[in-house]
C-alpha cells in the first residue's frame, strides 16, 4: 500500500471509529488533509474553519492564503508540502478545540506523521505546538527547531524522530500587522532547517 492509500485508509477508521461523534455530528465533513504524501514538511493547524468544513481541505480561506504567501516567499507550493490539523471537525463557530478533542484525535495524528515520515513538522499555532511541545511558550520559541521522539504506534519498538518547528498561526498576521513580518522571518529559516537535517 503506498503512502496516499494508507492515508486513505486512516481517514476511514477516522469515521469508523467515530471520534468526536459530537463534533461530528455538526459538521460537514472530515477534513482529514491534504498535499504530498512523500513531503519533507508537514503543517499542522489546530481545527478547520468554515472554509475548510465547507470545502474539505485545510487552511483554504484567508489563514490559508497568506500560508501559500508564505510557503511562496521560500519557494516552495502547497504540492510539496502536507497540511492537516490536529482536530479534523470543525468545532462549532470557531471555538478553539477542547482539550478531549484534541486528545481523541492524537493517535491519528500521529499515524498520519508515521505515515508521511517528514524531515520537519511545523506547528501552527499555540494549540499544534502543545501536543508536540506541552511545556513551551511559543512567544518564547516561535522559529527554533526542537527535535522529539515518539514512540511509533503501528510499529513498537520503533521510534519516530521529527524536529518540530513552531510558529504563530498565520490567522495571527491576519489581525496584527506586525506579527506578519515575525511569520515571515519565521518562515525563512525552514529552508535552512532542512539543509541542516539532510547534512546530519
């Protein structure tokens, strides 16, 4: 089974299983992911919007667009990277996910990443750079590569290493001017990141 069908896969035991069946149920469909399979950078959001509940996709209203911005100014297009969220229902008028549903949906979240095995997970947000890094402040550590292990799920005894790399949520450039320079700054330093991990 190659990459795109194990993902596939993973987003039907998604709805199988029926986590979040609450969250579910005011929804309009998972938005399980979406982008390269084989990608050296996974994006990670925290929950879809109404954009994305309405299309299917993350990141697709105007977070999304200033995401693509961003990945341009690194050249770089949304077909070489992966995005997701932690939380794949929209949760109801944009609340912030609730802790339980972001716990429900970790394991998935960490078989998609065993899955897509990337160089680099980059977090969006405070709520993504939690569940990787529960003990940081990301006003603290917005840019700087933090590398983790995790025990690997659907292989014991395997460990999955990423270096994960926190950065505000592109929303938050979307209210506040100067946050958009810091993003951008941000953003540079991931081509640099990678040259580094692939010397290692």
């Amino acid at each position: 089974m190659n990459k795109q069908m194990q993902l596939q896969a993973l987003a039907q035991q998604i709805l199988d299983d029926s986590v979040t069946p609450d969250l579910k149920a005011q929804a309009t469909q998972l938005v399980f992911g979406a982008g390269n399979p084989d990608a050296d950078i996974v994006f990670i959001g925290e929950a879809p919007g109404k954009n994305e509940d309405l299309k299917g996709e993350p990141f697709v209203g105007a977070a999304g667009k200033f995401l693509n911005e961003m990945l341009a100014s690194i050249g770089m297009e949304r077909s070489n990277i992966y995005i997701t969220n932690i939380v794949k229902y929209r949760p109801p008028n944009n609340r912030d996910p609730l802790p339980e549903e972001k716990k429900a949906f970790l394991p998935y979240l960490q078989a998609q990443l065993e899955i897509i095995q990337p160089k680099i997970v980059v977090t969006l947000g405070r709520h993504s750079m939690n569940c990787f890094l529960p003990d940081l402040q990301i006003s603290q550590v917005h840019g700087e590569p933090k590398r983790i292990k995790l025990a690997e799920k659907n292989h014991p005894g395997e460990v999955l290493q990423l270096v994960i790399v926190p950065l505000f949520h592109p929303a938050a450039a979307l209210y506040n001017g100067g946050m958009r320079q810091t993003l951008l700054d941000d953003f540079a330093l991931i081509p640099e990141i990678i040259k580094k991990i692939n010397e290692s």
